[in-house]
C-alpha cells in the first residue's frame, strides 16, 4: 500500500495531476462513509479513483450517528430479515476485521420496571434472542459479541447506577457493537483508498456531473478542473438528488442530546429504554468520549432544503429527556443538556402514506438516464456492503475490467486484531482511536510535553492529535480538526475554548 497520508500539499499535487490528465476509471461523488467506501472498493480492485468532496471527509450525516455498529434487530422487529442478517454481517466484519481499533462490545441494557409490561419485556427478549441468532448466522463468536440474558437486579444496578430501584425486577442484556467515533471512521476508510492510489480531493464541487464526467470546481483557489471517467458514482447522501434530480429522497432527522457524564454517575452500559406503542424503537443513554453520554435517537420528518447542519427542535429535546428520565431516579433536567446534535437520513421516498419511521432502511443503487450511478439509503453499518453494491453496477453499466471486491477483509490504516493493539506503546485513549497509529501521533509533539496535554480542561485531546489531523489526516481548516477529526466541535463551549489550539496547529 501506498502513503495514506492525507494533506495541503498532496491535494494541491493531486489536483494538479489531474488537471493535466483529465482521465479517471471511477468518479466518486460525497465523501461521507458511502462515498469513502465507494472509493476504497473501487481502487483497492485496480481501478483509477477520485474522491470529489464539497467540503470535508464526514461532513454530512456520517458524522451525526449513535456511533452505533448495529447487529440489524430493529429490522427483525419490523419483518426485515434480510437487512437484519445483512446489518449483523457488516458488523461482524467491522469488529472483527475493518476496523477492530475504532470498535468495541457494548453492552445495552433495559431496565425491567414497572413501566415495562411483562408483554413489552417478553418482546424484548424475544428480540435478543434473535438477534442472537443473527450473531450466530453472520458468524460472529461470542468472543466478539456475547450473548444476551436477563440479569438480576444487583447487577442492573451495579451497570447503571442512576436506574430506578423501587419496582425495579432485574434487567435484559444484549450486546451490540459501538464505533469510538464514527467520522474517524469516514476518514480512516479515504486514508485508506488513498494508500490503494485513490485521489482524495476535499473542498472540490462537482458541477456538470454526467454519467461521463463532471467539472470539479476548487473551492480554495477557484480553478476548474474537467474530469472524464468511465463512470460515475452519485454518493452523496442527503444530497443525492442534487446530483441526480430523478431521485426522490425523504430525509428523516435524528436528533441527540450530549449531557455530562456526572449526570448519569457510573453508567457502565447502553440505557436502553423502549417507547411504548412500539416494537422496534427505543431511547438510548450511551456512554461517550470525554465525560460525555449522547442520549437518543428520534426519527422526524424533515422536508424542505437540506441545511449544511441540522438543528434539533424543542420537541425532540423534550421527547428524549420525557422517556430517558421514566427510568431514572434523579431525573435529568433541560439544563444538564450541554448541546444537541442531529443528522438526516438520506431515505428514498416510500409514498404519502409512509412516515419516516416505516421508510426502508435498505440502500438502493440506481442508475439514471445520464449513466450517473447513485447509491442512496442504508445506514452507517453496512457502508462497505452498499460501495460493493455501487461498484458492481458501475463496472457492469461501463465495461470497466477490475478484480473481485476485497473490502470484507480489507484492516483501514491502524487497525490489528486485538492482541496487537492491546502491545501498542501508547495511551489506550490514543490507541481506541488510532490503533497502530498511536506511537505516530505522539510523535507529533515532537519531545515538546506540552502538546502532550489537553487543549482544554474539558477534554482529553491534545496539540499532537491536532498536528497529526493536519499532517496526515486532510485537516485544512479548524472546522475540520474540531468537528470532524477531533469532536470537540460537539458541544459549543469545548470548541470555543479550543479555536486557539486548532488554529496554532494549522500554522
């Protein structure tokens, strides 16, 4: 594999290059976790690969999920079971062979108190069960994922302290996987198609797109670069029908709020609460980098233009603390909400009569009049499995030769198996979202101890991560080392305090 590094001077090289060649195998539009995958799929096969990019590696949705690696049981729940076995496959391989340094067990718990009705937690765990079954089918062991019981109420308790006692008659464990961070994600998977020859090309619209081609305008310098290609991929998310104005997309909006840790003091697993009415949505409180828990998720209609950065209502806020406190004892107020943060899911159009709930979370890969090659819907998890999918219609509908897809067991740059990263030399915080990276990035402080340190008291990232962002990671601005290589961009206070930090490290 080539050198993975992304930054300034790569681009600015590869954009030139370009310029000058014109010819590509493969135009990849959107560089969220689809395109990203598009991307490595296509140029780990053999083929020629640009990554056009608007703004930033994880600039849209990709970058606003639970951070959750989902084993597909919402979709047994709702007779799905093709996109279930399919979730708990993608899963299987994220843990175990993509990227086993971004993922962990989580463990995710339902209290059985009195507002659980012995109907709801018998479907609860009948759910487990097959969820189980799924794990087994998707060939994941139980080293990996273990299965799932009914606990006692001591040891509920002893996993989430802030529940409920009074009433309280044990609990339902399962688990599920949980990525460290999921725009790390996004741009451990474009470091990679770049090392396998890709040209990873952030800040470059696409305008004239054609199933032929499109002309890639520089947004740093204003040049216009025309690309041909043998063909084109439309991955760009809730963005998708701009590029492809046949699609009728339906995005859903899913909302999160961010609370301290010390609100919900000891919590050692996923509060899984179900909403009633329902047999496949639940609220969760799920433990978080930096003393942070992200409860959510709600799922809301969100017609209209598609903003750079969604925004959460009042009514999803009030809805999130409503069923999260019903199973706590101290319950949490408006004002323990340090922010909020909510993505759109890029869900094709089910009709009228569909609300956003029951739209399918199944991708599709669909193919215009121009030849343009769109890969829209699906979810975080199973990105690798829709980029096969995109890259196997482009290679077919273009006449393209490539070799057979090796994403299943293809590691992102840092990653190992378990043993290997468990003797990394470097703090396990570095190591969780580095891998084998780590050392590298303590490097960075270049014998200086200070940049060693926090950049702020309330987090846990130092200058040395900030200087590695922009020396290999494709950090251009302080927008893309606050809220997307690092997170401090999460909650608005941590990101003012750290501006200073970001702005020495790109200088």
């Amino acid at each position: 594999m080539r050198d993975t590094s992304l930054n300034a001077a790569r681009r600015s090289r590869e954009l030139s290059e370009l310029a000058e060649t014109g010819r590509v195998d493969l135009l990849v539009i959107g560089g969220g976790v689809t395109g990203a995958g598009v991307a490595l799929d296509a140029a780990s096969r053999g083929l020629s690969v640009v990554l056009a990019e608007k703004h930033d590696l994880a600039f849209g949705t990709s970058r606003w999920s639970s951070k959750l690696v989902h084993g597909g049981l919402r979709y047994l729940a709702s007779g799905h079971v093709g996109i279930a076995h399919e979730s708990a496959v993608e899963r299987g391989i994220l843990l175990r062979h993509t990227a086993p340094h971004l993922t962990r067990p989580l463990p995710q718990l339902v209290p059985l108190l009195p507002t659980t009705g012995a109907r709801q937690a018998a479907l609860v765990r009948a759910g487990f069960l097959a969820g189980d079954a799924l794990r087994v089918a998707a060939r994941t062991g139980s080293s990996s994922l273990p299965g799932s019981r009914r606990i006692g109420a001591a040891e509920t308790l002893r996993m989430a302290p802030p529940v409920r006692h009074e009433g309280l008659r044990g609990g339902l464990l399962a688990w599920d996987g949980q990525l460290t961070d999921d725009a790390r994600l996004v741009t451990a998977i474009a470091r990679t198609a770049a090392g396998h020859g890709a040209r990873v090309l952030t800040r470059c619209a696409a305008e004239e797109v054609t199933g032929r081609g499109a002309v890639l305008r520089d947004r740093l310098g204003g040049e216009a670069v025309s690309v041909r290609a043998r063909a084109v991929v439309n991955a760009a998310g809730v963005w998708a029908g701009e590029i492809a104005p046949e699609l009728t997309l339906r995005p859903s909006r899913g909302t999160h709020l961010v609370v301290p840790a010390d609100s919900l003091p000891g919590l050692d697993a996923g509060l899984t609460v179900p909403i009633p009415g329902t047999t496949n949505r639940f609220v969760f409180a799920l433990p978080a980098d930096d003393g942070r828990i992200h409860i959510g998720l709600t799922d809301e209609e969100a017609p209209g233009p598609v903003p750079d950065v969604p925004e959460a209502a009042a009514h999803e806020v009030d809805f999130l603390l409503e069923r999260i406190n019903t199973v706590l004892t101290e319950p949490l107020r408006p004002e323990d909400v340090l922010d909020t943060y909510s993505g759109l899911r890029p869900l094709l159009d089910g009709g009228a009569e569909s609300g956003s709930a029951d739209l399918s979370r199944s991708h599709a890969v669909l193919t215009g009049g121009d030849g343009v090659v769109s890969v829209v819907g699906g979810k975080l998890t199973t990105y690798r499995r829709m980029a096969e999918d995109a890259v196997d219609e482009a290679i077919r509908r273009s006449g393209l030769h490539a070799g057979p897809c090796r994403t299943g067991r293809l590691p992102l740059v840092g990653a190992a198996d378990r043993a290997r990263l468990a003797r990394v030399r470097a703090p396990r915080r570095l190591v969780a979202r580095y891998g084998t990276e780590a050392p590298a990035v303590l490097e960075q402080a270049g014998g200086d101890p200070a940049a060693l340190e926090p950049v702020t008291g309330d987090t846990s990232t130092t200058p040395a991560e900030l200087r590695f962002a922009v020396r290999h990671e494709g950090a251009l601005d302080t927008g893309d080392l606050l809220d997307r290589r690092t997170r401090l961009g999460v909650v608005a206070r941590d990101r003012e305090a750290a501006l200073p930090a970001a702005e020495e490290a790109l200088g």
